[in-house]
C-alpha cells in the first residue's frame, strides 16, 4: 500500500473531515472505515444529518422568539427612535443583501467545482470500461480466430495432404499450437460483469449530478430573487410584498439548512472512502477478480510483475511457431501441392492479424492506463468533488444567515411602516400641507367653499349694495386687519375679515391648536351677525 500513497495522496480536508466522530442513533461509537452496506455506519452518517435539523430547529425557535418580542415589544415612537430604527432597518437589509450575494458567488463556485470533480468520474470510468470492453473483444476475436477459422483450414489442409504423413504432423502441431493459444486466453479474466457494474454506476452518476447541479443553481436564483425582492419591499414600503418574501424566505431557510445536511453527509461519507480507497476495491471485488489483479492496477508498482506475463509469453511463442510451420510449408507442400496454396496463404493472414491483436492486447493490459483512469477518478472525487461539498455546505451556512437577518428586520419594518401610517393619521385632512391630503384632493376636488364673509350677508342683495363697516368698530383684531388691508391695498370690504372667519387654519397645528381656532371663529361668526341685521 506504500506505492499508492506515492501516487494518491489525500488532502488534508479528507483527513479533517474523517477524522469527524462517528455514531449510531444509539450514541456508540462506529468505525469510519468506509462501509456504506453497514447499518451502523449508515446510521453515523444520517445522525450527521440530524445535527443540521437540530440546528434547524434552534434557528427557528430564535427567529420565534424574536419575533414574538419584537410584535409584543412596545416602544416610544419618538423622532430620533424612528430616524434611529429606521438607519437599522436599512443597514441590516444591506448587510443581509451583502451577505446572500457572498452566499450565491461562493455556491456557485462549489457547484461547479462538484460538477467538475463528479464528471472526470465519469470520464474515467468510460474510458475504463473501454479497456475492459476492448481486452474482452480482443480475446474473443483470437479465440474465434483460432478455434473456427483456423480449423476450416486445417481440415480442408488435411483433406489435401492426406498422402503426406509429414504434412499432416505439421498441421497436427499447428493445431495443437492454436489449442494452447485458447488455453491461454481462456485464463485471462472475463470483464463483462466489471463493464457492466462500471456502465450503471457511470449512468447513475452522470444522471444524479445533473439534476444536483440543476437544483443548487435553481436554489441560488431563488436565493437572490427572494432577497433582491425583500430589499425592494422595504425601500417601497410595500407591507403586502414583504410579508410574501418573508414566507418564502422561511421556506428558503428550511431549504439551505436542508441541503446543509445533504452535503454534510456526502462529504464525510466520500471522504471516508478517499482515506483508504484501495481497501474498500480489494474487499468488494474478491468474488469476481482475484486480488493479484486487482492490486496489480492499483498499485502499478515496477516492482510487481504482471499477472498475465506467463499467457502472453506463451501467446507470443505459439504464435511465432505457427508463423514458421505455415511458411515451411508454403515453401515446400505448395509446389507439389498447387491448391493448398490458397489455404496456407489465409492461415498466414489470420496469424499475422493474431499477432496484431497480441500487442494491442498486451498494451491493454499493461497497468499504466488502468492506474491513470484510477487516479483521475480519485483526484475527481477527493479533491474537486469534497472541495465542492464545502464550499456547498459554506453557501448554506451564508444563505441560513442572511435569511435568518431578513427575517428579523420583517417585524421592525413592518411597525416602522405602520407608525408612519398612524402619523399621517393624526394631522387634520384639510390641512394643505398634508401630502396624503394632497393626493386626495387631486382626486376628489371640494365639492363646497367654506363660508367667507360675504356668505353671511347674502341675504341682503348684491354685493353693491352691501354698505362697508365705519372704522369705528372696537374689535381689535378686526381693525387690525383693516388697517393692514388698507396698508396692502386690498378692498376693505372682503380683507377686513380675519383669517379664523375664513374656515382657513395656519399651516401647522396642533389638534389642540384647532380646537382653539374654531372657537374664535364661531365667536367672530355671532359678532358679524350682529353688526348687519337682516
């Protein structure tokens, strides 16, 4: 085993995660020896899994918790509380942004890292069981070669030189060659069954990455479209749209945390196997290759010979025998027998394409590729795939935490919303200066004036005959605005009316404020009516 550490080394991630305890339901220690048919070990790796539901479990029941504080939770809804609450809603939405996009790069970095990781797998296993289909193939072309179109020849050969009892030792030993040529093959192993295992695990490993791959990059759009939408929410001030996102910000928390489990275990399952993958080939393919084999294209050491140096020395011996019969007897049998020429001639094409199919045979059995395929697949799945897994499990980790912040901040939001609805609320709808007011008002245009003056003197006939006041009315206020009517310019007969009669309050008051303002205008109201009787 010390040749393949030279080759195949783990890396210290490997190490790390497989140095991770390992138990059962029950709490008892299990090996981490790579054992995936074990009960004990399967139960070591789901109870990894369950520590992320645990986990799971505790986010949740914070969130809760929080929540139910933040909508129980009374606050005074000063200025500077709001200004303030309303900077740490912002900053926490940009913090939870930030994060999830940090989130999204480093799981897009993993899933392609996997993705690269599980199809060199995939390619080494192919190209290994093209060898393994190609040795089969090649020996099962000689074997035909020798064993029926061979002994066509022959018999049609023995057939011509049935006189010469030279000539039929000679084929007699040609065919006692050919037999121990099918001796030979027939002890090289028979791969169908390892091409047909490599095959189904090649197909199963291509159609499980792609639909892995598919649904991380699904869950990286949803991550940024929920958190992209959340932020548009809270700067539109839209409590129906950040009530959805904040739903489906919860499903996305069970998903990251769901596919922190996923990787979690993959992880230490795979990385189990690359700490001692040769182990775990040589105990699973003792019933259908011999272990000399097996260790012979895992190690691939110089110091190891080849198990199939005897059958193919001995391949090569038969075959150069043969080769110098027929030749002997082409040059000798032919002259006097003209029509074996023709079936000595074929015997001499089908050895040559024999020994043709020899050294590629010999090159296909030869370690050096195997063990290439070997370690490609294991560089694929212990390096690139784990480092994936990883970086996998980091996005999850990000994406529960930006969420998670998100989530929080949905409470805060949502009452800073509806305190400033409450603040609008209390200012008067009349006020001009109110900009729901506004909006209304471009809506639904006034439908009555307030009464002015000259409502109250309407019954007395036009306006031309409406006598003006003398100037030696005692009301303050009303001299007042006479005086500054006059000083301005205006008609004294409309200005020297104060502002209150009007139905016209200040800019900004008070509710209060307006209490007071009314009632002086009803008092101006009496006094007016009073000056001019009916």
């Amino acid at each position: 085993m010390s040749a393949a550490r030279v080759d195949y080394i783990a890396p210290w991630w490997v190490v790390w995660l497989h140095s991770v305890p390992h138990f059962s339901l029950r709490l008892q220690p299990v090996d981490s020896t790579f054992s995936p048919g074990d009960k004990s070990y399967q139960e070591s790796l789901l109870l990894l899994g369950l520590l992320a539901a645990v986990c799971l479990g505790l986010n949740l029941a914070f969130l809760a918790t929080y929540l139910v504080c933040a909508c129980c939770c009374r606050r005074d809804h000063a200025v500077q509380t709001k200004q303030r609450s309303s900077c740490c809603i912002t900053w926490t939405a940009v913090a939870a942004g930030l994060i999830c996009c940090a989130a999204v790069g480093v799981g897009f970095y993993g899933n392609s890292e996997a993705n690269d990781g599980m199809y060199q797998l995939v390619y080494s296993l192919d190209d290994a069981n093209h060898t393994f289909s190609g040795v089969d193939e090649l020996v099962f072309e000689n074997t035909q070669r020798m064993k029926v179109d061979l002994e066509q020849h022959l018999a049609r050969l023995s057939e011509i030189f049935a006189a010469r009892g030279d000539y039929i030792q000679v084929l007699k030993f040609i065919q006692q060659m050919a037999g121990s040529v099918v001796a030979q093959l027939s002890r090289l192993p028979v791969w169908r069954e390892v091409t047909v295992q490599l095959t189904e695990l090649s197909d199963q490993t291509s159609y499980v990455e792609y639909y892995r791959w598919l649904s991380y990059l699904l869950l990286f759009i949803l991550d940024l479209v929920i958190c992209l939408v959340t932020c548009l929410a809270l700067a539109k001030r839209s409590r129906c749209l950040l009530a959805s996102m904040l739903c489906c910000g919860v499903i996305t928390l069970l998903l990251s945390w769901a596919s922190l489990a996923a990787d979690t275990t993959a992880a230490v399952g795979t990385s189990d196997f690359c700490t001692a993958p040769d182990i775990f080939i040589l105990n699973n393919t003792q019933g259908q290759i011999s272990t000399e084999v097996t260790r012979y294209y895992l190690y691939c050491s110089q110091s190891m010979s080849s198990p199939f140096q005897q059958v193919l020395t001995i391949f090569q011996r038969s075959m150069t025998s043969m080769q110098i019969q027929v030749t002997g007897l082409l040059q000798v049998a032919v002259p006097l027998f003209p029509t074996a020429e023709k079936d000595l001639l074929e015997i001499q094409f089908l050895l040559n394409s024999s020994e043709t199919s020899l050294h590629q045979l010999t090159a296909m059995l030869d370690c050096r590729g195997l063990h290439k395929d070997y370690l490609d697949a294991l560089t694929g799945v212990c390096y690139d795939g784990i480092e994936g897994l990883l970086f996998l499990g980091l996005f999850s980790l990000l994406a529960a935490m930006a969420f998670s912040t998100l989530i929080c901040a949905g409470p805060r939001a949502w009452k800073h919303f509806t305190s400033r609805d409450r603040d609008y609320d209390d200012i008067d709808d009349d006020d001009p200066f109110n900009p729901q007011a506004r909006r209304i008002a471009t809506h639904n245009p006034p439908r009555g004036q307030l009464h002015s003056f000259c409502s109250y003197s309407s019954g007395l006939g036009s306006q031309s005959s409406l006598q003006p006041p003398t100037q030696t009315i005692s009301n303050a206020p009303v001299s007042e605005y006479m005086n500054q009517a006059v000083l301005f310019g205006g008609n004294p007969r409309y200005e020297n009316v104060p502002l209150i009669g009007r139905g016209s309050p200040p800019p900004t008051y008070s509710p209060s404020m307006r209490a007071t303002y009314m009632s002086v205008a009803d008092e101006g109201s009496r006094h007016y009516s009073g000056e001019f009787p009916a």
